[in-house]
C-alpha cells in the first residue's frame, strides 16, 4: 500500500469520524488522534530510513499535506510542521546530535518544534535579539520567541539566536524541552487552524551543550528548513480547495435555483470550473517544488547543496501561490452558500479561516515578494 | 449638536469603554451598551417626529452606521436594522397599525424585526414557502424563517408570507412578540458581528388580525424596506475601512522594516493609498445613495413613490460595492500585521469577519447582479 | 436646452455619422468635426462668462465628457483638456493675460496647451529641468518637455519651469504658440485616443514678459489645473463602460449559446450586472468630485481657496477610481465577443486602448496612491 | 546542441536583429526570417522521424515557444500552430494521407492550416454549419469558415465539417491548398500578434477524396490536436513575461525616483517579486501540461489514448491560466512606464495586445470553464 493509500486509510477511518476541533482542542503527543496517527505509522513520515523513518518524499508529502487539510487542516499543520525542525537536524546537527534526537520522532512520534520569529524582528530574522554566549563547554541563550508551533509538548526545539559577542554571527541552536531556563509561555489563540498548538517561549540563562549548535550559518539553516515546511504548507490548500469545491457540490446537488438545481446553473458552474482550474495550478507548483526538492535530496551531497541555495524559488512561490489563489477560492466560495455560510455551523467559515494562515505564516508575501526580487530578479538583471 | 456629533460622543463615551462583544453577548434591550444608547435618544434615529422619533435622514444615517460600525460593527447592524420593519410599517401599515407600534421604538428604544428568508427560498423571494390564510376577520400564518435579527425581543416583525389559496399573492404581516403559535427558536453563531441576535423562527397556526397585513405587494413591500437597511450595511464598510487604516496606521508607527519604521515604508504606503483611495469610493457611492433616498423620502407621497420603484439601484449597488471593496480591504490589511495579525488578540480578525457579512446578506451578490441585469440592463436594452 | 441636451444632439448629429479617427487624424482647429463642435457653441463650454464662455459647471462637464466619450474618446479628450490651462489662467493669470488670452478661446473656440512632464522628471514635478530666468522685463525659458497634448496649434500654452537661480522656486508661464524660440516636434504616436495630437517641444531661449508668469507656486498651481481635468479624465470612463455594455447588449441579442440568446445566458447576465453596478460607483464618484469643485468654484475667492488646497481629494480618487474599475471593465468585456473582439474590426479593442490611458497620465496610480498616503493618511495620522 | 540552444541561437543572430512586424508583415514561406527559420532546422520541429521530422517534445517546444515569443510573438504563433493540423493527420490520418503531406512540412518548411470557428458556430462547435457529403469516392464541402492562421499559404487545411445527411456525424477533412472551390478570404487586421497571417474562407462544392477524411469523429479530434497548441499559445506567456520583466527591469536601471534608481524603490520590487512568481507558475503548468501530453504520446497507441481523453485537462488549465495570470501582468507592467509605455514607440503596448490573444483564441474561459466543471468536476461529482 502507498503512503498515499496509507493516509486515505486514515483520514477515512479515523478523520472523518472524529469531531471537529474547537479552541481547546490540543493535538498534542496525547490527543487520540494524534496517537492514531502513530499507530497508523505516519508520525514524521519523512525521516530517513537510518533514523528508523519511512523516508517519504517531498512528491508524496504535499499528497499527504493535502489529504489531511482536506478534513482536517490544523490536525495536518501539527503533524508537518516537524520537518522544519527535523530536516535542520538531519542536515546541520552533527551525527551524534541527530542519532540522539531524531530517532525517538519515528518511533514514538514525539514533535520538535522551531522558534525563529520575535515581536520585534518579525519577518526580518537579521533583526532577531535572541542571543547566545559561548561560556565554557556551554551555550547560555537569552530571549524571547513569539510563535512555535507544537511547542509545548516537543522533545526539543531548535531556536535561532544571534551571538551576543559578533551580531552577525547567527546560530541555530537544539535546545531539549526539559532545558532549565526555558519556559513555554501562553498559547495563542489563533484565527483558524484550530488545534494546533502555537506557543510563546523564553529563555533566560538557559544552558546548553556546544554541540547543540548547527553548522552553518543560522538564517541560512533556517531558510533552509523552510523550503519543506513551505511546499506542506502550499499543499493545504489543494486539500482545503477540494473540500470547499465538494461543500459547494453537495450544497449544489440540493439547493434550488430559477426552478432547476443549482448544480446546473451557469454562473455556479463558471465558478466551478474557475476553481478547479485554479486547484489545478496550485497542485502543479507544489509538484514541482516538491520535485526540485526531492532532485537536491536525493542527489550528492544534500546537506551542502541545500546550504548553497538557502531559499528554494519553487518553494517559496508554491507557498505564495497557494495562499493568493486559495484565498481567491475561499473568499468566492464563502459566498455560495447563502446565509448558512456565515454561521459556524457551516464548515466554509473554518475553511476560509484556515486558507488565511498560508499567506501569513512562514514570510508574508511583502517579505516574499521582496526576497525573489532581491535575489532572482535584481541580481539575475545586474548580471546579465 | 448634531446627530453626528451625538453620535461621537456617545462613541468616545461609551464604546471605547466597553468590553468586546463575544459569542455570548447579545445586543437586546437589557444590555448595558443599548440602554445607554437609549439614554443618548440614538435609538431607531430615523422615526418621523410625528411618531415621537428625530426623523434623522438617511444621509446622516450612513455617517451614524459608519461611526458605530468603527468601534462595533454588531452592536451597529442590531441598532440599525430595525429600519427595515419600521419604514416598511411607516409606509405600508394602516395609520392604526403604524400609531400602534411606532411610537413604542422611540419611547423605550424597543425593537423590531423583520422575517424574510427561508431554508429553501433562499434569496428567491418568491418560493417562499410560509403562508397565509383569511379566517374571518384573522390572518392565519404558518411556516418557518431562517434568519431574523433582534427578533427573540423585538415588540413585533413583519413576516413575508404566500397567500395559501393564491401562490402569486404575497403580503407581509405584523405579528407581535407575544403572539399565540410563533416561536423563537435557536440562536445562530455567526461568524462575525457577534453581539448581534440572529434567530429562526416558526409560526403554527399563528392568528393576527387581518389589519396586520401590510399594503401592497409583499414582495415589493420589502424590497422597499431592504433600501434603506442595504444603505446602511453598505455604511458599515466605511467605518470598519477607517478602524482598519488606523490599526494599520498604528502598528506602522511602532513597527520598524529595513531600519526605518514601517510607516515610511514605500509598499506600505501604496497600500495605505490604495485603501484610502477605495475608502472614498465607498463613502461616495453610499452618500449618493442616502441622497437619492433622501430625495424621494422628503418628496411628495414617499411610500407610492417607493413601491413605484422598488429597489433602488444606487442602494444596492452600495451594497455590492461596500461589500466587494471592503473585503478586498480586509483581505489586504490582514497580512499586514505578521503572526499576531492571525491571533484572536488582534482585532483585525474580527474585523474581517464583520466585513464577510456585507455581500452575504440582504441578497447576495450574484442575486443583486442578476437583479441589476434584468432591471437596469436587459429591460432598459429592450426599450432603447 | 440644457447642455447635455446640447452635447446629446452633437453626438447624434455629428458624432454618430463621423469616420473613426485613425493614426493620421488631429482633432485641430481646422478639422472638420472640431469645426462643428465650435458652431454648437460646445467649445470651452467651462470658460466664465466674463470671457465670453458659458460658464458650464463641472457637474454638467462630467455628464459632456462621458456623452463624447461615448463615441470618440479621443475627441473628448482633445476637447476637454485645455480647461487644465485656461483654468491655471483664469485663476492665477493677471486680469491683463486672462483678458488678452481667454476671450479667443469662447470666440474661435482655439486651443491652448499645457507644458507639464518631462522626460527625467516623470511624474516627480520637483525634478523639472526646463527653466526659466528673468532678463530685464523677459523670462528666458529653456528645456524640453515630453507630453502635451494639443500643442501644435495651441494658441498659448502653459509651461512649468524651474528659476534657474533657485532651485526651489518653480513657476507656470505663459508662452503664445508664435513665440520665438519656442518649437513644437514630434507627436507621438499614441497607443489610443487616435486623433488626439499630443507633442513633444523645445525652449531655446525663448523669452516672453514677465507678466506671463502666473501666480503662486508653479507647482502648486499646476496641481490645481488638474483637479478639473482629472474629473474630465475619469468621466471618460463612464461613457466609454456604456459604450461596451451596450456592445455587449447588441452582441448578445444575435449571439446564440447552448440554444439561447446569449442575453438570456446567466453568466453573460452576471457579467453585465456587475459592470452596471461598477459603472454606477464610477460615476457617483465622478459626480462627488465635481461637486466638491464646483462648491469651491462658486463659493468666495475660489483661485485662493483652491490654491489652499492644491490637489483635491476626490479629484485624484475619481480618477484612479475609474482608470482601475474602467480596466477592469474593458477587459472583461474584450473577452465577450468571440474572435471578432481580437479584430480591429471591432470597437472594444479600441475602446480598451483608450480606456489604458486614464490610468497612466496626469499621474500614475503609484504617484497618487504615494500622494494620497502623504497627503490624507500619513498627515492625519500624524495630528490624530 | 539541445533544440533550445538552437533556438536560442535563432532568437540571438536572427530575431533581435529582425525589423518589428507590422499590419503588413506576413510570415508566409517567402518571408525571410520563415526562410532563416527553415533554414536552421527548426520548421515544424516536433513532427516524428518517420516524417523527417526531429520528433521534439511538448516539454522542448514549451520552451521554443517562449523564446520565440520573447523576441515576436507572432512568429512564435505562426510557427507552432501547424502542430493542431499535423498532429491530428499524423494521429487520424490514413497511414498514405499522412505519407502524402507531412513529409514536406519537414522538408520544405511549409505550412498546414485548421479550419474550425466559424461565424455563428463560435466556440459551440457543435453548432458548426459547414457540411460535407459523400458523392461517390469524394467527399463535397459547402460552407464559410471564420479564423484560420496561415491559411493562404498552407500546403493543405483540415476543415471541421458536419454530414449534411447527419446532424450529428462530424469530420475533419483534409483539403489542398490548390482545391478548386476552396477560396481564401480576407485577412484579418488583428489587434496584436502583427505578423501572424489570419483569414475567412469559403468551400463552394469543394471536393475532395472520400481518404481525406481522418479517422473518428471530428470534435473530438479536432479536441486532440487542441491539446497541443493550448500548451504552446500557454508557453507564449513565458516568453512575454519575461520580456515585460526585462523591459521593467531596463527602464528601472535608468529612471529615477525620489532620489534614488527606480530598481531600489520598494513598490517597483514588489511588483517585480510577484511578477517573478507568477511567471513561475505559468511554467510550472506549461511544464506540468506538457510532461501529460508527452507521456501520452510517448506511451503505447498514443492516438487512441489521445482520442480516449479528447480534451486534456492540464492543457486547458494551462491555456486559461497563462491567459489570465498574462493579462494581470501585462497589465500591471503597462502602468509602469510613465507616458512613454502608452505610445507605439515602447514595445509594453505591443506585447499587452499579443498577450490579450491567449484568453480569447481556441476557447475563450468561459466556455472552457464551462468545459471543465461539466467533465471534470460535475461528472466526477456525480460518480464521487
């Protein structure tokens, strides 16, 4: 059976049954369904063979991302959020870090976390005022992060930190969850994506050993993490853009218009046809991003590849792509379903909620826009 | 002092002050924030003196909506909804009738609703489904309604019934709160405006007198009253547009990007321009509304005048404006406040919610475009 | 007779039965339509009647703009846009030039011709390089400017020019079409408008009195010029969007789809709807702006209030308004008439090329939306 | 040498020296740069080996088309639309018709033509009216056919007809270009696209062969050889793209605004960023369209599995998606210019017209969104 097989499997038996999450609604280490999910064997899908994962694909990620948003888009950010963290392991951690740490994520399908983003340096990570000083064997790390997903309840989390001694010097930096000195604060009350758990930290003289740091400059790591997280993140909204095109169907198959049903009314279909052909381009750029992704990966020398390149193009305009047009769909569809679509009885309010997070999360599209002129616009023009 | 600035006052006193509405809150004649509206005499401002109200315009009404709309867009739809029963009972009820239940809204500030769409209907007026029958001197009304405002205390609502022995024939009928075989029944949760009070309602056998029917075709009849309640929604968009620019504004000031604060930001400042630009549109096509309803309401015969014309177009092409370019605003400034932008503790959330209702409710827009089409397009091709 | 009454009859009479202009065609003095526009005494229609005009109200002028624009954008334009120099002349010319320059525009119905952008300046009016400096009782003006429409046989044109001997000090001069130094070259070929003749000219030394300059910072002066013809500009719009709907109508009255007139085809009807509603919110804002200048106009000392004001607000919206929704509508209509519409053949290419232009002179979006920021967003902010 | 190397190596020593197009301009087979083309191996370059042809692929011709484009689009259209005749002869032609006619189109370079569209047809081709009847061993054609490119100079058309004894029995028929009673008509003045030669024609009792006719019913071959050319007219918006980036990006090295080089104002890098991205996602469908259609063709009885599908999805989604997403560009980028960038003189005006192309030609959005939820999401929502 394929992964894909695998999630379908799941998200029938198990997803569609299950209640809708509310405000409290946690999926933490705890959460039945999230224990369903590992016992489902699909925690952390992606890690490779030799940590004990099943080393799925980029390709098969965005299929599995998708599937899961489809029915349940927090449950699917929880559960692929981790490749941040994990890939930055995998890649910069040294040998023994990663052994120590990753291993546990497929077996017992625990969650790490990343802390990058802080009130004040928001999208401009060379602003971050975290900090770390080397003192001895140790790194002691001071600061505060505003979001974290999964952080709560993650083994470690990974934070990036700027060297309180050379300020253009940035570290990402593997702190376990029962660090002393680091403290989850409040969990934020997020628009959509109920759920998931998004969370604010501090570090105060936390101390941890000097081997925890990554190789490689920290913003470049983390840029680098980000291109997985990115495609799974465009991929939510071809799950999410299915289940409204299906909402509006099933809304189509029963509600009347000018005496016929409005499954064969013109303006209804037009819209149809529109967001199909839309969900059609949002798919074929995160297959393609997720196949650039898999052709660095799988070659020689990832690790090295991926630091060299920092930014993945495709990933990014995957991510940029999926949350301009599948705010498109949800804004246009939101109106389809006449007043009950207004109310929270009515599962396109929670699906349009959902949609924003895309355009918002990971770099806005003015930090996006910006980047690719910066680098694949600017630069390509001043050297041609 | 005029109504306007009444209106301020009653905003910087009492609005800023209050707690925001959650989803238990509701806006009914107990509540704290309407009691002192009362106090204030803003209640159903727009009552003719000869009733006991302030007669205020419709022009001054869109500034009204819009300042309430700044602070709470759903304290301001519960408080100016009931123009839509009121001016239908105004215009179309018997002098007794009128006398009867007018006065009652300035007095004690009460209120009334009105009960229009159905689950099958939908925005297709004429299937509706409630009826009516004559019983000697009674109407005798059954039948279920959607979505009512206000309605679990208002004093009366208009009903919009089918004559059960002629399906051609509708009428919209007064029935009072406390009437025999009508019942409230659930609240909606709505997405947005929270504090509004949206409820169904079922009629069994529900007897009124048959001096309760209104005059005039009831379809008619209400696409009268929904003129001067679209205006006002279309409103709502200019002051949720200038509460977005002000946020926006805010957080600009504090906000640093590329070592300059945000405000002086070039792409910040188009968008700025942009929203400002849309903003004016939006006053400008709902004060040319409120004029052209100001013109026939203080001409000669004002209630024929109306039903001769029924919807007014620049009415609805407010609606549809407002709608179209204050979700486009929302949809823009929503990405403008990084990660805290999609948390609960920011009010642009909320604000965005309140801007999706415009162009759902009181006909949606691709009801109001067919509207426009067959009225002002198509007949007025046939004639030319 | 009313004046649009006037202009209906010209449109009928004149314009209807006239050749469509093509790249060859000047819409001068000597041309045959502009000959008939003049013996309809519609000529300058603005001019006050102290200078022999008739003293028509923007109002009215919105309503003349759309009418021709209606059938030949190009004639609109070169007929509306010296109101840009003899209103800066009116205003802010001595009672001497005003008198020796403005009669022979009622009387011959002749031109004049504004000297605005430059190729370096653009947009930036402060970048200006053609200067002026003063000899004796002569300013001695030299430098090159880039668009100026009606030029060639403009009677007098306006200039904007730098003191060459502060660079900060900026003046509008008046220079006769006969002036030595003062040569007219190219016109350009424009992409629509075909029979507007727009040039480009050169200042080599050319001195004219000193008297010729206006008062008041030339800038400034300028700004106030276009608040008149940016109103001219956007009601374009209005006649050039009933022009398409009305295409579109005659279209689809022979057109058969899915065997049915396509005017009885409900997404062709959406589409319609929609672009009625957008030509409603164009022309309401057209009409707010020419309110707003018509109340300065008439009220007291107008050249000082408008001086005061410089760039009106809704002047500037109306026009970028209708330039994006103007767009907008061209382009969804050009896609509306099947393989025809990409013919020259057909009208709405040429419709749609005229339409482009609203957008991109007398200031580009970019150039307002910055303007707008400044002026009504960041300058209140900075009070509130 | 790759094939687009070759082209490139075209595009360099033959097209950036080539004088502009004009409404004269014919890329017929005497026009030199059609000979330089021949001449460099490239004519007709996907048609198989066993034709003589150099059999390259959707995925290669994907990126010829947008190089071509890039210099002139409309030799990029007249050079890749011979692929919808030759395809559908090489698919369902007799092996001995095939034999016959495409070996030349290697050969010689010369030109095959469709006639499909016609006047009250339009794009319900189920409406078309020109018919075929059998007369023995020929097949006689009557009827007038609208939009053909390169039409007066093919070697031979295929013409969509219906069977006069048979409403609904449809061929494509091969006929000669010397056929007697075939009659090539006037040529189109289109709006962009310069170059490209358009015609009417008229079949009067032209017969041909009753072998001429391709094998299985014709819309839904004539479906087939669409797939093909939807991709390459999609392609055309690369190369456009990327030429508006570049003229962008030319203009912005040079202008100035506020005190610094256009290039480092932050609006303009926006602009440039999105642009970037949406270019990105135009190819990636192209891409995507192309890797479904090479896979088919590459597989096993590529004709009957082309047959099998008709329509292939990717390929209209990807035709209405460059189309759409173009226009936004080009669109975008027109504003952009200052004045200039609405004469004739600067090239954004040109390439806006040719980008207008896509959108309406070979199925305009609305009758393929109209096509894709009738096939793809109402039948398989009734399956579902």
């Amino acid at each position: 059976m394929t992964v894909v097989a695998e999630t379908a499997r799941f998200c029938a038996d198990v997803l569609t049954c299950a209640e809708l999450p509310d405000g409290d609604t946690v999926y933490d280490d705890a959460h039945p369904l999230w224990q369903k999910f590992v016992a489902a064997g699909l925690a952390n899908w992606w890690l490779p063979e030799r940590y004990g994962g099943r080393a799925f694909s980029l390709g098969d990620s965005v299929e599995i991302s998708a599937r899961l948003s489809y029915h349940d888009p927090g449950f699917a950010f929880s559960a692929f959020l981790p490749i941040l963290a994990s890939r930055m392991l995998e890649f910069f951690g040294s040998a023994e870090l990663a052994q120590r740490y990753l291993p546990e994520l497929s077996g017992t399908g625990s969650f790490c976390a990343t802390l990058g983003s802080e009130a004040r340096a928001g999208s401009e990570l060379t602003n971050t005022e975290t900090t770390f000083r080397r003192h001895g064997d140790s790194l002691v790390i001071n600061g505060h992060k505003q979001f974290s997903t999964n952080l709560a309840f993650a083994r470690f989390c990974l934070v990036l930190a700027r060297n309180a001694d050379d300020e253009r010097d940035f570290a990402v930096i593997l702190v376990p969850g029962e660090a002393e000195g680091f403290r989850v604060e409040q969990r934020w009350r997020m628009s959509g994506l109920l759920g998931t758990g998004t969370y604010a930290a501090t570090f105060t003289d936390c101390a941890v050993p000097a081997g925890n740091a990554l190789n490689g400059n920290g913003i470049r790591v983390l840029e680098v993490g980000l291109n997985g997280s990115r495609i799974l993140m465009a991929a939510m909204a071809i799950g999410m853009s299915r289940r409204i095109r299906d909402l509006s169907m099933e809304y189509a198959a029963t509600k009347r218009l000018g005496g016929a049903p409005l499954s064969r009314n013109a303006v209804f279909g037009a819209r149809m046809g529109q967001l199909e052909m839309e969900l059609e381009t949002i798919k074929s750029q995160c297959d393609r991003a997720a196949r650039d992704y898999d052709e660095l990966y799988l070659g020689a020398r990832p690790a090295e590849k991926f630091l060299g390149q920092g930014v993945l193009k495709s990933a990014v305009v995957a991510k940029m792509h999926s949350g301009q047009v599948g705010w498109k769909i949800a804004s246009a569809a939101s109106e389809g379903f006449g007043g009950l679509g207004y109310t929270e009885q009515h599962e396109i309010q929670r699906l349009m909620r959902a949609m924003r997070h895309i355009s918002i999360v990971e770099g806005s599209d003015d930090v996006l826009r910006d980047l690719i002129y910066g680098r694949y616009v600017r630069r390509a023009s001043r050297r041609g």
